[in-house]
C-alpha cells in the first residue's frame, strides 16, 4: 500500500520591516538599502533565509517581502547586514504573515500607509522593487502574483475612490487652482520670487505641466540662478521685478521680507501692460509678500497661505472620507488572492495522489495480466481488479474523512 501523502505546508509569506509609523528617522536611515547593494542583499536573502524575497526601500519605509520559514532569521539578517545588533532594531520592526503581509502590501501600494495619505509616488517605488527582484532572480511565483495584484489594486482604488484626486500640499494645491483659470499651463508663462524651500517645492510641481516659461526672481541672482537652471529656466534680480511682472501670466511668492514685494499699483501697471489678460497669484509669505488690496483688482485672482491650507484640509479630509471605501476593495482583493495563495497549495498534494493512483493502475494492471496468463476466467479477474483499484484509490480520502477535525 502506499504512503499516505503528507499535507502541503502552508505557503510562509511575509512582509517584515520599520516604517515612518514604527520608527524615527535616525533609525530609518541607518537601514536604507542603496540602489547599488539591493541585488546583492536580495540574493544574500536567498542563500537560507528565503526562496523568493524583494526588497522595498524608500525614505519612510523598509520592508523585505520574503517566502520563507523563519522570520526572526530574517530579522536578524536585516539588523546585521546593516550592521546594528539585532536587540536595537527589534522595537521597531513588525512582521507580518500571509494575509496580513497580503493586505499590508496592498494598503501599502495603494498610498493607505503613507506619510501623505493617498500620494501616488509609492507605486512607482514597489514597481522598481519588483524590477529589483526580477533582475535578481529572486522573484519567483509567489512574489510576482502579489506585487502584480497590488498594482491592480492599487489603480482599482485611485480609479473608483477620490484618494488620490485631491492635492494634500500647498504647492499641489497652487498648481490645481492655476489649472482653474488657465485651460492650459503649457501656454503660460510662471513666475516664481524667492528661491527658498517652499519655491523649491512648488518649482517642482509647476515644471512637471511644462509651461512655456519659467522665472526665478531673487535678491541673490546667483541663487536664483541655480534654482532656475534646475528646471530650464531664467533668473532676474528682485529689483528688476518691476521690469518683467507684466510678462507672467503666474505668480508664486515666497520670501522673508518684512514688507509686501508686490503693491497695488505695480499690479495695475503689469495688468494695463498685459491688457487686461488675467493674472494668477500665489502669496505663500508670512507675513505677506502681496498686498492685500491686488485681491480687489478684477483681473487678478489672488490666494494667500490660509486660502490654501483650506484647500489642503478639505482635500485631506475627502481623502479620508475614501478610505473606508479604500478599505473594502482591499478585502476582498486580499480574500480572492488567499483563494489563489490556498489552491496553489494543493498543487503538490494533488499531484502525489495522481502519482499514487498511477502507481496502484500499473500494480493492479500487471496482476491482472499475470492472472490472465495463467488461464483464469477474465470475468473474474476483471472483477477483482476493479474492487483492489477501487479500494487503493478510496483509501486515502477515506482515511482523511475519519481523521477528526481540529
């Protein structure tokens, strides 16, 4: 008789690390993986730890999703290959198996775990790790189907739910509202006064809509210089802001002045220089760089700092509002891909008990043959194979019936 088949352990997924949740940033940066060390680490990881692992690393977070047995291996890989004892790193790490790993990827890809609720550079960063794994030959077909899925989920929830419609910063903020006046900011001409963080910042964002201009005004040319030249642009002297106001359709101001840049009537004169065309104006400066009274000017449509940290409250608050809806989609996504995870785990048992039926088809087989050829009645010797065939295949299940349930 046959052995019986063991069960097919459960599939070891996990997804374990430290995040801007669990751990300050002295301890984040200590556990960064660079770019040029990632495969290295990966295929160190699948020497003993693991079958199958990838490595996300981003400034918030480092996570290693592995197929494996022992966990607390891994654990203690990450803090020694990073060169900490394993006891300082432990207080901020979580580990998390199947499902959970499951559904913690998805939320992950989603922008559900993110210092920003819903920002979508995330996504971008697991698609690299993915490439990461895959050009390591550590991505096997567990990995795969996971990181696949939390794409697809990932673009389920921004398609269906507003959490990655509404902006959450100030400079995301300035560059919708300017989308509001100006069918296109491709045709528009930016200027930006200052040449500080907050410039920086919206620079950034005002560039990815590639206008068809873009100015950097600053007490210190060499300043603006250098910011201006990041994004193909040009620098002007802050005196000579008299000089090219009327030439920009956009205004972003910044700066530490104690005293308004722009007035009223510099604001008349650029607007009768540009007869009349509209004039979109951003004042982020505490105090403020605008005077008030350009708000009264019909052509202007002027917002301060405060206009915008509305925006960005109410826009965080619809983003919140998404989440439950987030949430759902993300069950039952993380069930469908339990579903999958449980009947590949079968796979292998299935395939031992057609092996095992195979087996008992050649041995009653051939002792049918042999009973033929000594001249016994077929009928009979069809008959009693039919009962032993029937009883080897039954035996198995039958025995797993009697067995009582956990």
């Amino acid at each position: 008789m046959a052995a019986q088949p063991a069960p097919h352990p459960l599939t070891a997924l996990y997804a374990l690390g430290l995040n801007h949740q669990t751990a300050p940033l002295t301890v984040r940066e200590r556990v960064v993986f660079h770019v040029d060390r990632v495969t290295e680490a990966l295929r160190e990881m699948t020497r003993g730890l693991a079958s199958e692992a990838a490595i996300l690393s981003t400034c918030n977070r480092t996570e290693l999703y592995f197929s494996g047995e022992h966990p607390q291996a891994a654990a203690e890989w990450l803090a020694q290959y990073h060169r900490l004892a394993p006891g300082d790193l432990a207080p901020y790490l979580y580990t998390l198996p199947r499902d959970q790993a499951v559904r913690h990827v998805f939320r992950v890809a989603s922008g559900l775990d993110s210092m920003v609720l819903g920002e979508p550079q995330i996504l971008g960063q697991m698609k690299e790790a993915a490439r990461q794994a895959e050009s390591a030959g550590t991505l096997g077909t567990l990995l795969h189907k996971l990181f696949q899925r939390s794409f697809a989920v990932a673009k389920e929830v921004r398609s269906t739910t507003s959490l990655g419609t509404a902006s959450v910063s100030m400079a995301a903020a300035a560059v919708k509202l300017a989308a509001r006046i100006f069918p296109s900011l491709r045709e528009q001409s930016v200027l930006f006064i200052g040449a500080g963080e907050m410039i920086e910042l919206c620079a950034t964002h005002f560039a990815a809509q590639a206008p068809a201009r873009l100015t950097v005004a600053n007490r210190t040319v060499e300043r603006a210089s250098r910011l201006a030249a990041r994004f193909n642009g040009q620098a002007i002297e802050l005196k000579r802001l008299a000089e090219h106001l009327h030439e920009h359709d956009i205004i972003v101001s910044s700066t530490a002045s104690s005293l308004p840049i722009l007035g009223k009537g510099l604001v008349e004169r650029a607007l009768r220089a540009r007869r009349r065309r509209p004039m979109f104006m951003v004042d982020l400066a505490v105090p403020r760089d605008i005077e008030p009274e350009v708000a009264e000017l019909d052509d202007v449509f002027l917002y301060t700092v405060d206009d915008l940290a509305g925006i960005v409250a109410a826009n965080l608050d619809a983003r919140r509002s998404s989440v439950d809806q987030a949430e759902a989609i993300i069950d039952t996504q993380v069930g469908q891909f339990m579903h999958w995870l449980k009947t590949r785990e079968v796979v292998p048992l299935i395939l031992q008990l057609r092996e095992q039926a195979e087996e008992a088809r050649r041995e009653e087989l051939d002792r049918a043959l042999r009973a033929l050829s000594r001249g016994e009645d077929p009928a009979a010797v069809l008959d009693a194979l039919s009962q032993r065939l029937t009883n080897k295949l039954l035996h198995t299940p039958t025995q797993a019936l009697k067995k009582p349930r956990q």
